[in-house]
C-alpha cells in the first residue's frame, strides 16, 4: 500500500506571495492533518480534515487555511507569507474513525522557504 | 534534511545497550499516545502506540511505558543499533473526537559504535 505523498517536496517563494501545499493520504484513510515542523517551536498541529469537513484545528492564524476532496486528498494553503512561515510541513493520515484514536502516518514534508 | 530543534536534548548510548527516551505530557485528559521516529529529511515514522487504559506495550525491540499518575511516558529500545540514531517524539491526543496530536519537543538519539 502507498504511503502518504506530499507535493512539491521543496517550495521556495517570496514575502507576500501565497502557496498551496498538496497532500494524497494512504488509500482508504480519510483523515488529514496538517503539522508545521521548525526548530524553535518543533512540531505544530495546524488543522484536520475527515470526510471534506474541518473537524480539528489549531492555533494558527486566518492566513492558513486548507480542504478536503472527496477522494480525500487535501490542500493547505498559506496567504499573505511571513519570514516567519518558513518550515516544513508535514501532512498525516489515518483512518479517522469517528472519535477514534487512530494510528496516524506521515507523509515527507514540504520544506517552504519564505525569502 | 530537517534539523528538527538544535538544541534538543541528547542521549548517547553505546551500540547494543538499552535505550529508554523520556516525554512528559501535560493534559491528564489525554488518552491516546504514540512514539514517532525522525530521520534527517524525513517525516516522522510511527513506532508504537498506547491507549490509557494500558501501563505497558510492547513492540518489535520497543517498549512504551505510560504513567498516568506522574504523566510521564517512556520508550525503551533494546539492543540500540545504529539505525536507530533519530529525533524521537511522543505525542499525546488532545482532542476527544478527531486527531489532534500535542507533540514533545523531541530527543535526539545517538548511537555510538
């Protein structure tokens, strides 16, 4: 069974500009979740999505945002970039059971530098 | 390749010790937790998990620990070798309905031939 993929592997672009980050989650799961990754503050949940629907989200501001499709790929998207946006961001999927714990796999990251 | 945290906290262990990873978790509401691996220009790798409901899981080489009472988890690796050198996380659920992970700030493992 395929892992998760993420796509592009490496992003670079400039303060101001916008950027969408894609992620295909493992087949037959049907949660996603959004992490950034930097040195200073380690791993950071951003948002999940479970059946096109934000179910979890985290304490990040407006300009991050994402989506689900059907077929259970998603989307993170960042406006407005910040020096500060530069990280690597992890996607992670799972099977997602309603309230259940679930097992969660992560893809490679994007690494998004904002120069 | 990521460096995830340059200051993160060591351990050096010699090839073919034991290691045991340590992780202080802060929500005693949390009930779900998992062990993840970190390779340079990796994401994290799924090690083994625990439910709150158990003290003790065991893996291939790997034990988790979970201490309700301090809110302390462990992971013990047996036998290191030297793939084993990583960052190592555990994450703690947060969120009663869905996947919302809290992660420690990480360990870095180094394995000495």
């Amino acid at each position: 069974k395929a892992g998760v993929t993420q796509t592009p592997r490496y992003l670079i672009k400039t303060r101001g500009q916008q950027v969408t980050l894609s992620c295909s989650p493992i087949s037959g799961h049907r949660s996603v979740s959004w992490y950034q990754q930097t040195p200073g503050q380690g791993l950071q949940f951003l948002f999940e999505y479970f059946s096109e629907t934000q179910r979890n989200k985290g304490n990040f501001p407006g300009r991050f945002s994402g989506r689900q499709f059907s077929n259970s790929r998603s989307e993170m998207n960042v406006s407005t970039l910040e020096l500060g946006d530069s990280a690597l961001y992890l996607c992670a999927s799972s099977s997602g059971t309603s309230g259940g714990a679930n097992e969660q796999f992560f893809g490679p990251g994007t690494r998004l530098t904002v120069l | 390749g990521e460096s995830v945290g340059l200051h993160l906290p060591t351990l050096s262990v010699q090839e073919g010790d034991n290691s045991i990873i340590n992780c202080a978790y802060s929500n005693s509401a949390s009930d779900y937790f998992i062990w993840y691996k970190q390779e340079s220009g990796k994401g994290p790798q799924f090690i083994i998990d625990i439910r709150s409901n158990m003290d003790k899981r065991q893996g291939q080489r790997v034990t988790v620990l979970l201490n309700k009472t301090v809110k302390h988890l462990s992971l013990q690796i047996a036998a290191t070798q030297p793939g084993d050198s990583a960052v190592y996380f555990c994450a703690e659920k947060r969120s009663n309905y869905g996947q919302n992970f809290v992660f420690g700030p990480g360990t870095r493992l180094s394995v000495l031939p």
